[in-house]
C-alpha cells in the first residue's frame, strides 16, 4: 500500500498541476454546460428524467479523468510502445467501419458491437496517430526523405478510409496535424509545400469531382451564398449567439438545441453563447490560449526531438479542431461537424481528448535525475 501511495505522491509532485487544472477545469465545463443546455431536450426528446444527457456526460468526465491520470502516470518509453499498439488496433478498428460500421444521416463513421458502446474509430487513432509519426520523424537514415515517404505511406490509407466513410472534416484535421509534424521536423520548406498542395488537390478533387462528396460540394456552396438554402444549421447557430449577445438569454433560455440537431456537440460554441453570452465564450477561448502558451513554454525547455514532436502535434490537434468548430459555429468556415475538445458531448470525442491530455502531462513531468 506504501508503495502505491508513494507511487502517486510522485506523480503529483513531478505532473505540471497548471496544465492539469487547466485541463480538469475546461472538462468540468463541459459538463456544467451539458447539465443547463441538455436537461430540456432529453425531456421533451426522450420522455424521461431530465438529466439524461447529464449523466452519461458525467460517466464519460470519470472515464477521461481516469485515461488521463493512467496515461500521465506510465513511464514515457512504456507511453510510446503502448501507444504503437493501440494505434495498430484503432486503425484496425477503422479497416472494420466499412463493413460493420454504423450509418448515422448518410455516413457510415461508427462501431457499435454488443460488448462495447458506440465509439468512432477516428478519435481513438488521432492521439496514437501523432506519436507515431512522431516516432517516424525521428528516425535516423541516411536516405535524407525517408522518414517523410514513410510517414506519408502512414497518413494515405488512414485518409482513404475517412473518404469512404465519408468524412471530409476528420480528413482535413488528420492532414493539417500531419502538416504540423512535419513542417516542424525540419523539413525542406519547397518540399514542405509540394506535400501540402499534395494534400490539397487530392482533397479538393475529391469534393469537385467524386457523387460521393456531392454533400461537402452543397455545403461549401451555402456557405459562399447564403441565399441558397441549404445552411439551415449555421444560420441557426450564428442567429443563436446574436440573441444572446455579450451576456446572454440566461440559463435555460436558449433554443438553438431543440431547433439544430446534435448542436450540445457540433455547435456548442453557439449554445452557449445564447445562454451564458459572447463574454463566456471569450473567457473559454482564452484558457485554450493559455493552455497553449504554456505548454509551448515547456517545449522549448525540452531536449529530446520525440517528446517536441509529440507536444507540437497535440497541441496542433487540440488548436485546429477548437478554431475549425468555432470558425463553424460564426460562419467563417463551411459546416464539418466537429466537435470542440473538452467540451463538446460525445464518448469518443471526450475520450481522444484525455488520451491527447494525458500524453500531454506526462511528456511534460518534471524529470527525475
């Protein structure tokens, strides 16, 4: 017993408690806002106790804080060679969407077997998908671009798979993060743009070209004119944090959640600025950017390339999907559906962010000598 006590004092003396705080206070959050914006739906939708929604938020917080807590506690060697298996099982969980997958509005994105609740395969690799680039980046060979062909080799059935779901908005993300890791390894700046415009006109013709896509083409064309009807969603939502103005409707007051479906995940940003006003939603960014401040700060005072790598790549991920679903919720980006991370409600959603934050603060413990 002595030893598992002084297992965890260790733990709490060397874990960055900033970060950690940070961290717990924007997934309590998420859950304060699930309890004042989700009670009324679950009544009327649902027929039962109000609080619904509440509870399972309430399970998936215990669940994230024990995956982060686990993930901040391993040895960074045991981190790393973990994190290469369940990456290899997340990908094969996501070589099984196409089969077995759950279509939800068209997209087939999800698995729901007997013995496991629904989960999107996507959320899991994301976190498993950064360290193992990273690793890759990392390699020492004397062919100077290896690392890079093999990294790409990683990223294009990964990117294939999300196409098929469809899935532009994950494929969008995984790429940028992919990006990120690469522009910061040390890459040759030419060939740092001929793998983005690499990127961008697979994508792009994807979305022009291909019957399948024919949904990403109606959005971007709503989103460039707003007469055509079809923006329904973002209208709502942008309409949502208008009425509630720099202090808001009150607790309870708004409507965007019973008016746009999913919005307690895709439009959080807009339901809670109807009901808490512009002024919260601000307060919420600026932790994100005090988040990000301070954990770049502890990046520059690191040594080892793999732990940079990391940091740089979760941070990236973290940053690109908060201002890829804010840029969503004020129409200054075409609708993706993506989730806000600490935030948002969604099990899997909530769970590749205590992975992320986990690997977060234990890259970032105070090393022992």
């Amino acid at each position: 017993m002595n030893k598992y006590l002084d297992n965890f004092y260790d733990w709490w003396k060397n874990i960055d408690k900033f970060l950690l705080f940070i961290i717990l206070g924007l997934f309590f959050l998420g859950l304060f806002f699930s309890l004042v914006s989700t009670s009324l739906i679950a009544s009327d939708k649902l027929d039962t106790k109000s609080y619904y929604f509440f509870f399972k938020h309430s399970l998936y917080i215990s669940l994230a804080i024990a995956i982060l807590i686990i993930f901040s506690f391993l040895d960074q060697k045991i981190l790393t060679k973990l994190s290469l298996i369940l990456f290899l099982l997340a990908f094969l969980s996501l070589l099984l969407v196409p089969f077995f997958g759950t279509e939800v509005k068209g997209s087939k994105r999800w698995l729901d077997f007997i013995f496991l609740p629904r989960f999107q395969p996507i959320e899991i690799i994301k976190p498993f998908f950064i360290v193992t680039i990273s690793l890759m980046l990392t390699i020492q060979n004397k062919r100077l671009y290896f690392k890079y062909f093999l990294s790409t080799l990683l990223l294009l059935p990964i990117l294939l798979l999300l196409i098929y779901q469809p899935d532009i908005g994950q494929s969008l993300l995984i790429s940028m993060v992919w990006l990120s890791l690469i522009f910061v390894s040390g890459i040759n700046i030419f060939i740092f743009f001929l793998f983005f415009i690499f990127v961008g006109s697979i994508l792009g013709y994807l979305v022009i070209f291909v019957p399948k896509f024919e949904y990403i083409k109606i959005r971007l064309l709503a989103f460039l004119d707003s007469s055509s009807g079809n923006n329904y969603q973002a209208e709502k939502a942008s309409d949502a944090i208008i009425n509630g103005g720099f202090f808001g409707k009150g607790i309870g007051e708004g409507t965007l959640n019973s008016r746009v479906p999913e919005a307690h995940t895709d439009y959080i940003v807009s339901v809670v600025s109807e009901e808490f006003g512009a002024i919260v939603v601000i307060s919420i960014l600026f932790l994100y950017l005090i988040f990000s401040y301070k954990l770049i700060q502890k990046i520059k005072l690191l040594n080892e390339d793999l732990s940079k790598l990391v940091l740089v790549g979760s941070i990236s991920l973290i940053l690109l999907q908060t201002f890829i679903h804010v840029g969503v919720n004020i129409r200054i980006l075409p609708t993706t559906g993506m989730t806000l991370p600490f935030l948002s409600y969604g099990g899997s959603s909530i769970v590749s962010t205590a992975i992320v934050s986990g690997i977060i603060l234990n890259l970032t413990k105070r090393k022992i000598d």
